[in-house]
C-alpha cells in the first residue's frame, strides 16, 4: 500500500485538512479510499449515534410525558389535602371559637346546678338528722306509753281479779244468806 494512502485500519490524519479531489477507489484494491472511507464511516457512525440519541431523547420525552402525569396527580392530591387542611382549621375555628366556650358555659352551669344540689344535700342530711331525732323522741314516748300501758292493763287485771274477788266473796256471802 502506498505511504499515502490510509486504509480503515490506519486513519488518516485528521489534524491535517484532507483532500477530497483524491481518488474515490484505492487503484490497488478496489476499496474506497481514505479520506472517503473515514467520511462514510463518520456520517454511519454519527447515524447510529444519532438514533441512538434520538432513542434517548424518544425514552426520557417518555419519562418526561410521565412525570409530568406524575407532577399533575401530586398537583391534584396538594389541592385535594390543601382543601382538607382548611376543612380542618375551619372545623377547628369552630370547636376553638364556638364549641369548646360553650362546653365551658355548659360546664360553668352543670358546676352551679352541682353545688346547689350539694347545698340542698346538706340541708336535706340536717333535715334527716332532726327527724331522725325526732323519731327517736316518738320511739322512746311509744316505749314509755306502751310501759304506761303495760302498767296500766297490770292495774286492770289486778283491779279485775280484786273486783271478781270481792264479787265472789258478796254472791258467796249472799248464797250463805238464802240469797238467790
């Protein structure tokens, strides 16, 4: 091969401006000749570099087109929780605003209507106790009347048995006398 002319397997110099009015065809072989071969392996090798980054760009287009699905669903759910957050800080005002003053009133009331019934309970407790005593006074006034009557139905029985006594002791005089 001569000096030169390169072949596919010793490029030519591309730091020197090659020269295109050479021959297309190595005379020697048949083959195309350099810088014609470089140039067509260049323009191949940028063709499959070229789909391949087309293929990139077709893929991460894909990503994007996806990601961009991705973004708007996430978009979606931030309103979707953004509408429950102030759902909650409404719900919130209110039980802080409303509810919550008026358990306390509520609270305030069931606090009053307790101590009033304390005070009635403590009033119906000295109640109690002053019946009680005061049953306990009955009780003992029955238990000295049921002794009076005791004694007294004692006293009937005993002023009975006298009176029968000296009954039998007159019919017994009267029968002594021819008495009928």
């Amino acid at each position: 091969m001569p000096a030169g002319f390169p072949s596919p397997n010793v490029p030519s110099n591309w730091t020197t401006l090659p020269s295109y009015n050479s021959a297309i065809m190595d005379p020697n072989n048949g083959t195309l000749g350099i810088p014609w071969n470089n140039l067509l392996v260049f323009i191949s090798t940028r063709a499959a570099f070229l789909t391949q980054v087309n293929n990139d760009v077709t893929q991460l287009q894909q990503n994007v087109s996806t990601l961009q699905g991705q973004v708007a669903t996430l978009q979606s759910q931030v309103s979707t929780l953004q509408s429950q957050v102030a759902t909650l800080q409404s719900q919130m005002s209110t039980l802080l605003n409303t509810t919550i003053p008026n358990l306390q009133a509520k609270d305030t009331d069931l606090q009053n209507q307790i101590n009033t019934i304390n005070t009635q309970i403590v009033s119906l407790q000295t109640e109690d106790t002053n019946l009680q005593n005061q049953i306990n006074t009955i009780n003992g006034q029955i238990t000295a009347l049921q002794n009076e009557d005791t004694n007294l139905q004692n006293q009937i029985t005993a002023n009975n048995n006298n009176l029968q006594g000296q009954i039998n002791t007159i019919n017994t005089r009267l029968a002594n006398a021819g008495i009928p």
